[in-house]
C-alpha cells in the first residue's frame, strides 16, 4: 500500500496486528505511545535480556516490527496539539479500547479526528464493538475465545473446554480490522471521506466459524468437543501419534479412506460396512484407531506424510515452533526475517504476504525511538522538539544518531 | 456499501479458504462471479454429480446429526447442490457462473471474463489454472492490469506446492496445534480451525492492498498466498521466543502467562462453562470480596505470585462458587464488579446472543431451494457505509445467463450451443 500513512493509536495485540498487517504491505506507520510506552511492552512471552536492560516483550517486537515510533503525553495541552499534527498527516488513524472509560473516550478521539482531518479512516478495535449490550464488559484473551464459541468447541469431551494456545483471536481480530481499514482508505482516496471502523472481536471471531452457526440454523445442531477428532463426522480427521511424535491427517472423503485403506495395505477394510460412510467411520473411531495406530506408530511423521500426500490425502507432520523454524520450505519462500533482539539473533515472521510495495524489515521502534524525525518531519523545529523532550511531553530514547537524521 | 464498487473479481474457489475471501470482497461491494464446476460444489455434490453421496443418510440418523453437509432440516431436498448451508455462508453475495474451464469454449469464455475484470481469486492446486491456459503470465497478455491472487496451502513458488491441505492440517503444520493443549497434555487442534479463516482473510487483504497500488501504479500483479505463511504468522511472539531460546511453549491450558487466577469453571447445568481471568491484584481484591474471604482469603494470593503458586487450590475454591449458580449470573455479578468474566458460549448461544443480535450479527436470508434461513452475517461496521445488504448464494449456474449474455454479449443461439454441449450448466 504505496503511501497510505496510518497512525497506530492502539494497545492491544489486535490493532498492533492491524497495522502491521498493513504495514507489511507497504503502508507507513507510525505507533504513538504513552511515555510509559504500549502495555505490550511488559507482554508475555518477556525475553532475558542482557544485565542491567529491562526484559523484552517477544508481543512487542514482533507485532511492531515494521513501524517508527514516537512517544507522546497526549494528556498534555502540547503533546495534544503534536497528536493533532499527526492525525493531519494520517489516512487512517488505528485505536483500541476496552472497558468503558477507554470506550467512552473513544468519542472525543473521533471528534477531534474529524475536526483535524476529515478525510481520515478511524478503526476501532474493542472486545465487543462500540455498541450493544456488551460493550462495557471487561474481557481478556481468555473471554475472547469464550464468547466467539471457539472455547466450548476445543478439547476433550470430558474435560473443561480449552483456549488456543495464544491470544489469537487478537491477531484475528486486527485481520479483519485491517482488511476493513484498507478498503475504506481505498474509498476515502477516491471521495475525500474518512469514516468510523468499529470492529469487535467477539463480532469478528464468531464471523469465522466454518459451519458451527448454520449447523445450528439449519439443523439445530449444539456442537460437542471431540478433542483431537473432527466433531460430527470423518474420521481419522485431526491428530493421530505416530513412531516419532504425531501428524494431523484428513480423511474427508469416500476416496480418501478408499487410497487410505490401499496404502496401509488394507484393502479388506474397504468391504466393512462400519467405515463405508464418513458418518460410519466417526461412529466408529474408535475401532479405525485400533486399526490404524498400528501402521501409524511403525512409521516417521516424515514416512506417512509422503506416503499419504502421494495418494493425494491431506497430511502434514505436527510441528514444533523449533521445528517450524527449521522448516526449509519457509525458508525458501523468504518467509523469515531476522533481527537483533533481546541481546540475540532472532528469526520472525516477516511479511506473511509480499507485493511490490513490501518493505524491507525494520525492527520495532525503541520507546520514543523516532519522535525526534517524525515530529520535524511535521514541520516542527528542532529546538521546538526539544523543549517538548525536556518539559516531558515528548520521549525520544537516546540522542539522535548520525544515521537516524539521515533516514 | 460501496467500498468496492466497481471492482469486479473473478472467484474460482472452493472449500473455505478462497470462498472466504472472495466473500469478504463481495460483502464490501465487488461484483464477484464465483466460477464453479458442476459437480464441484464443496460436501453437498458427489464427485460424479449423483446424489448417491455418503452424507445422504440424514433421515435415518437421530438428532444431533451433521455428517458430510450441512442442510436445511436435515434435508437435502430436490437441488441439494442448492442447499448446502456451509457453501451458502461462504458464497453469498456473489453471481454463480458453472462452466466447464476443461473444454475449449469454457476457457474462452473465462479469458473474455478476465478482460473485463480486475481480480481473478483461486484456490485451487497452483497448478491448476496454469494447467488450462489460465496462469499469470496468460491472463496478463489479455489483460495487463489484472491482479491475481492464489491462496494455496503451501505457497505457488513451493517445494510443497503440490501438497493437498485442509485447515487442521495447516494448524498442525504452522506450529500452533502444538501450542495449545492441556497442562502437561499433548498437542490439540482447535474445535473450529482457524487457518482457513485466517488464509481468506489474508487473501482478500491481499487483493485490496494491490488493488490500491494498482490505482497509484496501473500494474497488476501475481499474488502467491500461502495460507501456511499466513497462519504461522499469528503465532509470531511464539516463534521469535522460540528461535532465542531454543525452547518450544508448553500448553498451559485455560491459564495465563501473565497474571493468576484465569481459568474455566463449571456452572449449574450440563457443560456449562464460565471464562475468568483475573489480570491484577486490584481485580483479586474484587473477586475475593464476590467469592468470600472464607476459601480465597489466604494474605499469600493477595500478589500474582502467591496466586499462580496456589492455582490449583485456588481453581478448586472458584469452581465450588461458580458450580451452584447459572453462568449468565455468575458473569452478571462478576462483570458488575469489572472483572472479565463470560459465559462460554456454544454455537446455539451466539445465534440467540442478545448483543449480537443488538449488533445484527445475525441476518435472516431468502434463497432459491433454500427458504428463510438465519446466517452470521459481515462483522465490522463502518460508519459512512449502508450495512451489508446479504444476497443469498447464487444458485449452481444461476448467473450463467447474465454473466456470459448480457456482460459479455454472446447471443441465445450462442448460448443454447453452450449448454447443449455442456460448457454451462445449471445442475450436476
């Protein structure tokens, strides 16, 4: 996105997840921070830094890889006004709010967005939207997964229902923020209207589901935890041990238990009666299991991938985050990047998806580490910058170095 | 809503991922025309078109019972192709064209399509289209300013690209099955995946962003989508730690990394559940003046580290409070305390949920072979726009004759020739 320039106003790995997706597609942004800096900055996982440096956020780093940064009091008459000077420059303005003092102050940052610049986009990201019944509530990554229906559909039958395993509904959430973000900046281009984005996650999440919603619309249907099964029908569809760990396997059609059968070698199986259906062979898992853990645990994760995608059924082994790393396929794909982090070389996603307008990489901002260019490059002078540092209004990291003036 | 008006997008998709994000282009005002085979059209179809699938047996199963295709009452009824909720959630708002893209007729009429289009959108193998005659460096000579977009699994330029997936198998793949899971347990996929989502949604960002530098630039572009890549991409903090410490996440289950108590607590009722977390020691003031100083009064849990060292003692205490009351009310009396609390919902729920529906979430749609059903419909809202309007999915064909006669002008004689050698086709 060649030149749309968004500013991130948010602190929640939802809009972080917004705007780095659409920084990774070429938009320029600029996160403003308080001068404590994001609460994403004291985010889980927090990464052993050298003596004597505080802990680094691996939340922070990775989610604001891509953007500059600027440190702002914006409880402050001037930092006000230098928030202001950024809106000017914005297409799109990014803000989160959870709870209801962030959310009724959701109000006053429209109002000052569209007295500033008009034609600015303002996304909202929030728990549960800018309106409805809902909307106060308090929530956590935890109730995101528990309201959008995912929580009662993930894990055991017998046991209490689970998360996934990182707040994901985050990164969701800010996907679809993003989305919505880069088509109304497509529009506002056009017609010179900016417009209120109002995005909430339990909304979002719930919008993805596959088939759980019109399975209860049209068949009344509750849907049951079927642990590392799929729920309802198929089987083996889901996670199966093997000889040296586990791999995911689909079986989602009459032909594939059909290639299945003549790969194990078991050709007798396919006169059963019990397995001749998808609704069959879920009914009777548990017996297809005794059948095939056999075969499945004689053999490597990487022996029964390349046996069953060679018969065209979806396989792949389950990874490790390790082993993902070490993944060549990523790799060749210039999927990572790479980054001095946390006193050591790390290696991250980089841009999931690349067009001609993907940017090289650039790490995330220290606290305040761009303030200083971003605010002359809105026309303040030098000295005008640095008595905001000095009066505490403006935090700007260290001293500007040779090559930060020059970029 | 007009955000995309006046794009149009060729949609040769199938399953979830690439339907997915050629309906999020369809919801925010593209002409999208989904291109589909005749006998291709996701669980509701046979692969040789007859109704004599396996999921037929609907009538004879008892209730609770989804098997291979998701129908109105259970019924496939005359036109199932017609009637498969799952492909009628993925493709509404769209035009259906079924053409044969194999014969040669078929595949002029596509490429008289692209001429006349700005996207064309599949998901099918990276192969595929290619195969036909129909890859990048084809529909650039008839069109340079196209934008092609493949969401594949494993990426177009891969040395998996051949690879078959479904979403578990991405979410295995990507690394994050094995991030989630009970304490001490193995790996567990998600109930609902999530990888198909993710992947169309990325798709259809994708699209918009080269569309945009299209406007600046004139240029079209390929856009190799890996749904892997976009997958393991939300699992980011996970694997930047992972590649600095040499370690992978263990599960934790329903607890936090970053503060204690959090976890979900059985209620009054069967499988009902509510969603706590407790994030500082101010909320754990509030909870233990709710649950009572008598099981959660020990002055040790007053800090987060006294809290995560008793959390199971603590667990036990929460779940004796929640296990008498109804979860609506324990969220009720914990949420006026301002504590993050929730009824974990089940899909019957979020379709009767009272703040979605306040929000509209949920739409009531008419549709051929179909009837009124209710369906989750566009989920963000945008201040400058008129809300989503939700146009059923197009029955299988059902803008055949506007797409190839009116949009492209072929004649009736033309296109009786067409459907009488089967390029176009209305049912299986």
């Amino acid at each position: 996105m060649f030149g749309a320039h968004v500013l991130d106003l948010s602190a929640s790995v939802a809009g972080a997840y917004c705007t780095r997706s659409l920084a990774t597609l070429g938009a320029e942004v600029i996160k403003v921070e308080p001068l404590a800096g994001d609460p994403l900055r004291y985010a889980p996982p927090l990464l052993p830094a050298d003596a004597g440096e505080a802990a680094v956020s691996a939340t922070f780093a990775y989610l604001n890889a891509y953007k500059r940064g600027v440190a702002l009091d914006i409880a402050n008459a001037a930092g006000r006004d230098a928030l202001a000077r950024l809106i000017g420059w914005a297409d799109a303005v990014v803000s989160s709010a959870a709870g209801k003092a962030e959310l009724d102050a959701i109000g006053d940052r429209q109002a000052l967005i569209s007295a500033t610049n008009p034609r600015c986009v303002h996304t909202v990201v929030s728990p549960y939207g800018l309106s409805g019944p809902y909307r106060d509530y308090e929530a956590s990554d935890l109730t995101d997964w528990a309201v959008s229906g995912y929580l009662q559909m993930t894990g055991e039958p017998e046991r209490e229902p689970l998360q996934g395993g990182g707040p994901w509904c985050g990164h969701a959430t800010g996907l679809t923020a993003a989305v919505a973000t880069a088509a109304a900046l497509r529009r506002a281009r056009a017609t010179s209207g900016g417009q209120l984005i109002d995005v909430g996650a339990m909304e979002a999440m719930a919008g993805l589901h596959q088939w759980s919603l019109v399975l209860y619309t049209h068949q009344g249907v509750v849907k049951r935890r079927a642990g590392n099964r799929h729920a309802e029908s198929y089987h083996p569809l889901g996670l199966q041990p093997c000889k040296d760990g586990a791999v995911c396997m689909a079986v989602s059609s009459q032909d594939h238990w059909e290639r299945l059968c003549l790969a194990m070698d078991r050709p007798e199986l396919l006169l059963d009666e019990r397995f001749a259906t998808g609704a069959g062979r879920f009914d009777h898992a548990d017996e297809i299991d005794a059948l095939i853990r056999p075969w499945l645990l004689a053999r490597t994760r990487d022996e029964i991938v390349a046996t069953l995608q060679a018969c065209r059924i979806p396989a792949a082994s389950v990874l490790t985050m390790t082993e993902l790393l070490a993944e060549p396929a990523l790799a060749e794909r210039g999927f990572w990047a790479e980054a001095p982090i946390a006193g050591g070389t790390a290696q991250l996603p980089g841009a999931p998806i690349r067009l001609d307008s993907t940017p090289h990489f650039r790490p995330a901002p220290a606290l305040g580490e761009h303030s200083r260019t971003v605010l002359a490059a809105l026309g303040y002078e030098q000295e005008a910058v640095e008595r905001l540092i000095a009066a505490g209004v403006v935090g700007a990291g260290a001293a500007p170095s040779a090559m930060e003036a020059g970029s | 809503m007009n955000l995309l008006a006046g794009v149009r997008v060729l949609d040769a998709t199938v399953a979830w991922a690439g339907p997915l994000a050629g309906r999020w282009l369809a919801d925010l005002g593209a002409d999208v025309i989904h291109i589909e085979r005749a006998t291709g059209r996701g669980a509701g179809v046979a692969p040789d078109g007859s109704r004599g699938n396996e999921g037929w047996r609907w009538g004879e199963l008892p209730p609770p019972a989804f098997r291979s295709g998701v129908y109105p009452d259970a019924d496939p009824g005359e036109r199932p192709w017609n009637r498969q909720g799952i492909f009628n959630k993925m493709n509404r708002n769209k035009r259906s064209l079924c053409v044969d893209l194999k014969s040669p007729a078929g595949t002029a009429i596509f490429r008289d399509l692209v001429l006349v289009s700005d996207v064309v959108l599949d998901n099918w193998r990276p192969r595929a289209l290619p195969a036909l005659g129909l890859g990048y460096d084809d529909l650039k000579q008839i069109n340079p300013a196209i934008i092609a977009c493949s969401l594949s699994g494993y990426g177009a330029a891969s040395r998996y690209r051949d690879r078959v997936s479904l979403g578990p198998i991405l979410e295995a793949h990507a690394g994050l099955a094995a991030a989630t899971g009970y304490a001490g347990g193995g790996a567990m996929k998600l109930g609902a995946a999530l990888p198909d989502a993710i992947g169309g949604l990325s798709g259809a960002l994708a699209i918009v962003a080269a569309l945009w530098n299209r406007d600046l630039t004139g240029a079209g572009c390929f856009i190799d989508v890996s749904q892997l890549e976009t997958y393991a991409a939300i699992g980011g903090e996970a694997l930047l730690t992972a590649s600095l410490t040499g370690r992978d996440p263990a599960p934790i289950g329903n607890r936090s990394p970053a503060y204690a108590p959090q976890g979900v607590y059985p209620c009054a009722g069967d499988d009902e559940w509510l969603a706590l977390s407790i994030r500082t020691d101010a909320e754990w003031q509030r909870l233990v003046a709710i649950v009572g100083e008598q099981t959660l009064g020990e002055p040790a849990w007053r800090a987060v580290h006294g809290r995560a060292a008793a959390h199971d003692a603590i667990d036990a205490a929460i779940a004796a409070w929640t296990r008498t009351r109804p979860r609506a009310q324990a969220m009720a009396i914990l949420q006026a305390a301002g504590l993050p609390a929730v009824a974990v919902l089940t899909n019957a729920d979020i379709v009767a949920d009272p703040h979605l529906a306040a929000r509209g979430f949920m739409v009531e749609v008419d549709q051929a072979d179909v009837g009124m059903r209710a369906f989750p419909g566009f989920p963000v809202h945008f201040s400058a726009e008129a809300p989503v309007a939700v146009r059923g999915a197009p029955p299988l064909g059902g803008d055949n004759a506007a797409v190839v006669g009116d949009l492209l002008g072929r004649d009736e004689a033309a296109m009786a020739r067409l459907e009488q050698a089967g390029v176009l086709a209305q049912q299986p």
